[in-house]
C-alpha cells in the first residue's frame, strides 16, 4: 500500500499537481489568507516550471510580497515567516478538509520548493489552532489608535496596491486551472444573487482585475489620470519617466487572483463561463454588453469610473490624515462621512498589525444591453478579498443578504453596501455591513 502511494505521489503530472494546489488555496483553511494562497500558486508554478533561481528567498520576497529587488532579506525576514505562516496553513488543511488526499504538500524547512509526498510519509506536524469561525454579524475588534505621524497619500497607496501584489501570469493560472468543487446552485443566496448573471446556458460573465501599477505610478508621479487617459496609453510612452518601470508592470493582487477563481468556479455550476481579463486589456467593446464584475476602485481599475458617479460610497482621500477613505455622499442617521484607514499604513509594517478597514460591494443594472455589473473594492487586499468572499461563499453571502433585507427566493435587487472588517497579517475576521443603500429595481448606470 505505502509502495503504491509512493509511486503515485512520484507519478503526479505537472497538471495533477496544479489541481491539487488549487483544491488546497481554495478550501476554507486558506480563504482568508490571499498572500499566503499567492506564494504557494508562485513556488509551485517556479518548481513546476525548473526555475530554482526563482525559489530564493529574495526572489520570493520581490516578486510575490512586494518588497524591492535589492531588498536585504537578512533585515527583512517577511519570507520566513510567511513560509512558517503556509507550513501551518498546509498542516492544518491535510488534517481537516484535506484529510482524504492520498498525496500531501510540505514545503520542507530551510526550502521553498513544495514536495508532493504520499500521506504516509508525510512528516507529522502539529496543525496550527483551528480557524476562528467568523460571522457577518460578528462585533469588530476595536482598532488601534494610530500613534505615528500622518503619511503622504502616494506612500500610502504605493504600499497599499503593491505590497502583496503579484504578476498577471497566476491570475490568468488561476482562472483557466481544473478546480475540484462541491455544487451549491441549489443554495439559496447563491441562486439568488448569481443566477440571474446566467439565465441562459452558456451565459458569460466578464471579470476584469485590477492594474495596481497604474495606481501606484499615478502617485509617485503625481498624477491622477481618468480612464480616458487610461485608455491611450500615454503614460507608458513617455521617454523621460522615471517611473516607467512601475506604470509597465503586469501585476494584480492575490485577491484578484482568489476572487476571479471563485466566480469562475460559480460560472461553471450554473452551466456558465468566465472571461476574466487584466484592466489594460479589457476595452469599452469588451464591456458594451453582458454582465461583468469589476475588481478594485478607479485608482487601479479605472472603468469603476463608468459606474462611480452614481454610487454612494466612492474611494475618496481623508483630507486630515491622507489616508484612503470611502466617502459617504449622503449619510443617515448613526453613520460616518468618511470610513478610512489607519494613514500609516505600512510606514511602520502595519501589514502585519491589526486595524480595521473597508470593503464596497456594489450589484448594479445596466442600461440597454450593458446586463449586471459588480464592483467589488477594498482600502486594502484584505477588505478586497472580503467583500469577494461575502459574494462567493454561500454562507456569507447569505448573512450579506440577509443584513440588506432581502427577500430570499428572489433576484437580488440593486444595492450598495458599506462592509468592515479587523484586517490582520495575511487575513482578515468580523465582516460586517456598516452601512448599505438599495437602488430603485428599475434604475440603470451607464450609457
């Protein structure tokens, strides 16, 4: 028996293995966690692929966590301990929902390539605590004061749109790769929110991801650009820029990667399909008609901006602390102006303290042929991944509805909602809806 898991542990193919991965970062042990799912999809793809060079700690930390290429990794030991964070993670997902995979992943200590190893040579490791279960009801931890001094917006969201992010290639991985699911057309939320996205068989549905060095570029140069000048590419063609490098980038964050797998796994129980595609290669002809979801805000997605001027909460700038903010156009009663994040953010390694932060979740009806659109945005990756999860995971998605007053057994009508959450290292607990509108059934956006 051991001679039979040991030979097909050795026999996996390249693409065994990728969908052993894919069933692992999108079980629930590893929902909350978009770095950590980014860094296993990125050392299994280099190891698949006989790039040893790119398994090296700084390579690592460069192209997956966001730190610069000639960063020092002897001061900054991120790597490791997002590696003792993923040798947890795996642990933890073998000896539960994983338990009957009769091959299991390690990333052995002192290494970074992953080894597929037959259950019963598996080294035994203690799993980590079992993840807390979260609700969306669930009361917030208080968040942090912060004690340091105000920060320049350009840090701010330089950090912020590319300190986890990664290149576009895992997206599109991400995307097309087999994934192992469980049906769940028959749930009622799901039914309820996505099935009207796929009333035909064959039904597509657009997803476009986010472009974060078009944002980050925006802020070190000091520009703000519209989509129009997105559009026209000029900020790539000019020969004097020093930060052309940044604006040529091809990256998207780990929770675009998580969020465009999860839809996609959703188009296919309801005999649908999924087109998902980088913001700098989806065009005005490409979103005319049909139903889409858009990931991220107009700073990193910039054909949010088609839809924004008529949404309630719109990514703004706290003009006291610079921070990324959400401004509320019309509060009422009990809620806030503005909902933002600490404006430290990261100028003292915040991405590994705790704090809370702010997710839209938008489901909009457009005009004429345009169909549905979501948008689906976050202060930072962790409020992203979450509104994502509260879309996708029939539970949440539940929860969501039932906090707007949905009537289950029906379409979800239009609606904006304000969502919070404690961001932690690598993770996020206590969504919550702090504030939501519902739009007129009959009222469409865009032309």
């Amino acid at each position: 028996m051991t001679q039979g898991r040991e030979k097909a542990a050795a026999s996996l193919s390249a693409e065994q293995k990728r969908a052993l991965i894919q069933r692992v970062v999108s079980s629930q042990v590893f929902g909350r966690a978009p770095a950590l799912r980014a860094f296993l999809l990125y050392v299994t793809d280099q190891s698949i692929s006989g790039l040893p060079e790119k398994l090296k700690e700084q390579a690592i930390g460069a192209e997956v966590l966001g730190r610069k290429p000639n960063y020092d990794p002897a001061e900054d030991n991120i790597v490791r301990v997002r590696a003792h964070e993923l040798r947890e993670r795996l642990a933890r997902y073998f000896t539960s929902e994983g338990s009957a995979e009769p091959v299991v992943v390690t990333i052995p200590r002192g290494a970074y390539a992953p080894e597929f190893v037959p259950r019963e040579a598996a080294p035994a490791e203690k799993p980590a605590a079992k993840l807390t279960e979260i609700s969306l009801e669930a009361t917030p931890r208080p968040s942090p004061k912060p004690s340091s001094p105000k920060w320049p917006w350009a840090l701010v969201a330089a950090i912020l749109l590319l300190a986890v992010s990664v290149p576009i290639a895992f997206s599109r991985f991400a995307a097309k790769s087999e994934i192992h699911t469980v049906s769940i057309v028959q749930d009622g939320a799901v039914r309820d929110f996505w099935g009207q996205f796929f009333v035909k068989p064959n039904e597509e549905i657009k997803i476009v991801y986010s472009d974060p060095s078009f944002a980050l570029w925006q802020d070190l140069s000091g520009n703000s650009l519209n989509l129009g000048a997105y559009l026209n590419h000029k900020y790539l063609n000019l020969d004097d820029d020093k930060y052309f490098d940044v604006a040529a980038r091809r990256v998207t964050s780990p929770a675009d990667i998580a969020i465009s797998t999860h839809i996609g796994n959703l188009a296919g129980e309801f005999a649908g399909q999924s087109d998902p595609r980088f913001a700098r290669d989806a065009s005005a002809e490409f979103l005319r008609y049909g139903n889409t979801v858009l990931i991220g805000s107009h700073r990193s997605n910039p054909w949010v901006e088609i839809y924004e001027p008529s949404l309630n909460f719109s990514l703004s700038q706290d003009p006291h602390s610079h921070a990324p903010a959400f401004l509320n156009r019309a509060p009422q009663a009990g809620e806030a102006k503005m909902y933002s994040i600490p404006a430290m953010f990261d100028t003292q390694r915040t991405e590994e303290k705790e704090f809370l932060s702010y997710g839209v979740i938008a489901l909009l009806k457009g005009c004429g042929d345009r169909g549905l659109t979501v948008i689906l945005e976050g202060l930072n990756m962790q409020a992203t991944q979450a509104v994502g999860d509260l879309v996708t995971d029939p539970q949440r998605l539940e929860g969501l509805l039932r906090s707007i007053g949905h009537k289950p057994g029906t379409n979800v009508a239009p609606f904006e909602a304000l969502i919070q959450i404690t961001s932690l290292p690598a993770e996020y607990d206590n969504p919550k809806v702090v504030a939501y509108r519902l739009r007129h059934p009959e009222s469409c956006v865009g032309n």
